[in-house]
C-alpha cells in the first residue's frame, strides 16, 4: 500500500498556488508610470520624440503583481522608462476596448507602440529587471521583432532548443501560427537530443505553449495528441521508459486530456497490478482518480492515514526551520507560512474527501478535527465544505463548515457563497440555496466573482431540471409532452390530407 504523493496535476496546482500568494504585494507602484490618458501619451510621445510604453494587467494576475515587486521598483528599469519612454500602466479590464484594439492574449502584455498608436513589439509575461532593460533596448534599436528573434537564436546556435523555443514564443506573439509550431516542434521532438537539461522545459514550460497555441490553432493539438498516441503504443507494447510515461501523462494535463492517461493506467493494471509503469504512473493518477470518485480503489491502493500524517509533519518541519531562518524579511516568511498552509490544506482536503466517499466518516472527522485545530480560519473550514460536495453526498457536517466559513468571512467570499450554496443543494435545501444566490448576485461584485456565482445559479438550476425529469412525474410529464406532439403531428398530416382530396374532388 502506497503513501499518497502529489500527483503531477497537484504540482501545477500548488505552483498556481505559490504565484497566488503574491496577490499579498500591492496592485501597482505608482513611479515610474505616469497619471495620464493614453489620449495624452500619445501627444506627449509626438512632441518629446520618444515612444508610448503600456502594462497591460490585471488585478488578478500573479505576474502582474512580481513584476510590480521586482522589475518595476528597480531604479534602472524606472529610470529608463522615464528617460526613454512615456510609460503608462493600464488595467485590461477596465479599458477592455483599449485591451482588444491590441487583441492582448496574455498577462501582463507590455506594448511598445509609436506615437500614432501603431504597434512596435511587445513583450509577454513576467520579466526580471536585467532581461527588460536587454530586450527594450532592442525593440527601440530600430530592427522588427522577428529580425531581432532570429539574430538571438543565430547567436544561440540553430541547435539550442531554449534559443528556438523562443524564437517559436516570438512567431506566436506575431500571430504566424504555422511557423511556430514548426519550430515548437522541433523543440519538442529534438530539443532533448541537443540538451539533456531541457527535460524539464520540454514537458512543462514548452506543453504550455503549445497548448495555448492551440487553442487559437487547432493544427497544433492534432499534433500532439498524435504524438501521445504513438507514446502510448509504446507503452503498451512494453516499453517501459519512465520519460515517456511523463511525456504521455504531461501532454495529457495541458491538453485536458486526463481520462486518457486514466485509460491507459486501468489497461496497464488489468495487464500487470504490480507492474512497473503501473507504479511509475500511480502518483499521477491519484487527482484522476478522484475526480471520477474512485474511492473505493484509492483507499485500497493507497495508505491514507500516513498520506494525512505526513502531509501535516512535512508542514510543521517546514514552518518550524523557517522560523529558524528566521533572518529573512517579515513578509517573506509570512507569504512562505500562507505557501505551506495552502499546500497542506488542499493534500489533507484529498484525503478527507477519501474518508468521506468510501463512508469512513469517523475518520474523516477526525482529519477534519486536526485540520481546524491546525488553522481555525474560513478558508480551511471552506475546504472541508467544498470536498464534502465533491463526493456528491455531503454529509451535515459539511452543511456546518460551510455555514461557519459564511459566518468568518460576513458573506464577502463568492467561494464561499458558492460553496455553501451548492452544499446546501446538495443536502436537499434548495430553495435555501438558490435564496442565498439570488440576494448575492444583487451585490457589486468583481467580474470572476460575479461569473462564479453566475456560474452556481446555473448549476443548481440544471440539477433541478434534471432532477424533476429523472422522477416519476418528470417522466409521467415527457411522457405526456412525447404522446401530445405526436397526436398533433397525426393531426396535422390529416388535415392536410383532407384539404388535399378536397382540392382534387373540385378539379374533377
């Protein structure tokens, strides 16, 4: 029996969930950005000579706020931008119709544009302050953007996959579709032939490229789910290369592909339960198999109770020898201490949710127990809550948590609105539920918040339909609706029919 790890959809989860905690640092600096229209940028810039610079952000976006933090507050960064541009920083949602003139894909999105308002090049994604300073000045060198990117990988070496993975990242930026993913390709298919070290890039960083490509260029999925299949057949012809378990498992997660990787794991075992690539596989399987609510198999297979344990001593052994380095800055550690919090958090939620969907509910209180004693704050209780739903049978503890999560956070968290909401549904209080979404959606909410709990209302009224068609009467009634429009089918044809003859006896 195997001591659950974090699966290889869980380690995406928790880097998500360690660019979150910089939502701590503050939206924007206001210098080295000036407090004008871009209307007015654009007469300053023909006056003074110097091109417009725009950061485009969000207020939601993670690299948003590091660029904030590190590129921004750099007294070099600043003190060029000012000398050698006329920089603004504009939130993409509050002037959306300036944000699709420039058909941003990304964030943040910094844009050199010409006095008139015409595109220079532009930048995606966080920088670090030296990278910035290196790549503004070659945007303002006079040469386009793909003279500069190829002059970069030349210098590179044809052969080096990092050089012509962002040779690639250039054509897309551009809009040239095909060309990129020629070259994301070769990166792909070459690049660990050329440099063993691109391992790691190949099957995160350059995946993740790819797929947003596809989605604007379905070309570049036929690709690799083509080149998934032939990893499979592979596989299953017994070779059993732990690199092409990861490719195959990785292609799967950016590609939303899970139920594959959940096939070839069920063929896998039913041929050899203890096989090695069953073994190789079985860490990235455990989220799988608990999305399509494989309890049973998951309590079999893996030791729950020690996954439970290890997740809080791996938390505390961590807390404490932070405390221990304890010469780092003050918010350093406290946003480190949210990191191992929300780590343990989501890892424990797991399991409890085992507990409570294979019925060992005294043990699920228990977790639950440990958790609240170790964070007693609406988060952890929302936790509970929300992998009590997940089960499709939440228990009335969770109804509990949910509401305690309400009360903590004075009904200002959509999740948690959204939470107890659908618990609440689930436990047979709808009209409660949907009382509870209706008097939130008149509030003036954020546009994630206002779609989550959008989203919820549409849920919930979906599970009523459905639920009123899968009874008797739901039944009785389609029954009815089915016999109705068929008598007026019947009926109709015979009225033609007799207008029909009619017509033909006045003809004679």
């Amino acid at each position: 029996m195997r001591t659950p790890f974090v699966s290889a959809a869980g380690r995406s989860v928790l880097w998500l969930v360690a660019f979150t905690l910089f939502s701590a640092l503050p939206l924007a600096a206001e210098e080295p950005f000036l407090d004008i229209s871009f209307e007015q940028a654009m007469k300053d810039a023909a006056t003074s000579d110097r091109p417009i610079f725009i950061d485009f952000y969000t207020t939601w976006c993670p690299p948003c706020k590091m660029l904030d933090a590190r590129t921004w507050s750099d007294s070099n960064v600043a003190k060029w931008l000012q000398e050698k541009t006329i920089p603004l920083k504009i939130d993409a949602e509050a002037q959306a119709q300036l944000a699709e003139q420039y058909a941003l894909r990304a964030y943040p999105t910094l844009l050199f544009l010409k006095a008139d308002g015409t595109e220079i090049d532009r930048i995606v994604g966080f920088v670090d302050p030296d990278e910035f300073l290196t790549e503004a000045e070659g945007i303002l060198s006079g040469k386009d953007p793909l003279t500069r990117a190829r002059a970069k990988l030349e210098e590179a070496g044809e052969t080096d996959p990092m050089a012509r993975m962002e040779f690639a990242k250039k054509l897309d930026q551009m809009g040239r579709n095909e060309e990129a993913l020629t070259e994301y390709l070769w990166c792909f298919d070459e690049g660990n032939q050329h440099d063993m070290s691109f391992v790691g890039v190949r099957l995160s960083f350059l995946l993740s490229d790819i797929a947003k490509l596809s989605k604007r260029y379905p070309p570049a999925r036929i690709a690799m789910l083509d080149r998934r299949d032939r990893a499979v057949e592979r596989i299953l012809a017994e070779d059993e290369d732990h690199l092409l378990v990861m490719e195959v498992t990785s292609i799967n997660e950016n590609f939303d592909e899970g139920k594959n990787t959940l096939e070839l794991y069920d063929r896998l075992k039913a041929r050899d339960p203890h096989g090695r690539v069953v073994r190789m596989m079985q860490d990235d399987v455990f989220d799988l198999l608990l999305e399509y609510k494989r309890y049973q198999e998951l309590a079999t297979s893996w030791d729950i109770q020690a996954g439970v344990d290890a997740a809080f001593d791996r938390t505390r052994s961590s807390l404490l020898s932070r405390v221990i380095r304890g010469f780092r800055p003050k918010e350093t550690q406290e946003r480190q201490a949210r990191y191992e919090r929300h780590r343990m958090l989501r890892e424990v939620g797991r399991y409890y949710e085992i507990f409570l969907g294979v019925g060992r509910l005294d043990d699920a209180a228990q977790v639950a127990q440990r958790l609240i004693d170790f964070d007693d704050d609406a988060q952890t209780y929302n936790s509970l809550a929300w992998h009590g739903y997940r089960t499709g049978k939440p228990i009335p503890a969770n109804v509990e948590q949910a509401r305690k999560a309400f009360e903590l956070t004075e009904g200002t968290s959509a999740a948690v609105i959204d939470t107890l909401a659908r618990v609440l549904h689930a436990t047979g209080q709808g009209a409660e539920a949907r009382g509870l979404l209706a008097e939130s959606l008149q509030r003036d909410w954020g546009p994630y918040e206002q779609q989550k709990l959008q989203q919820a209302q549409v849920d919930l009224q979906a599970a009523d339909t459905e639920a009123v068609q899968r009874s008797p009467a739901g039944y009785l009634l389609l029954a009815i609706l089915v016999v109705g429009l068929g008598l007026f089918v019947w009926r109709r044809r015979r009225v033609d029919a007799c207008a029909e003859t009619a017509g033909e006896r006045e003809l004679v």
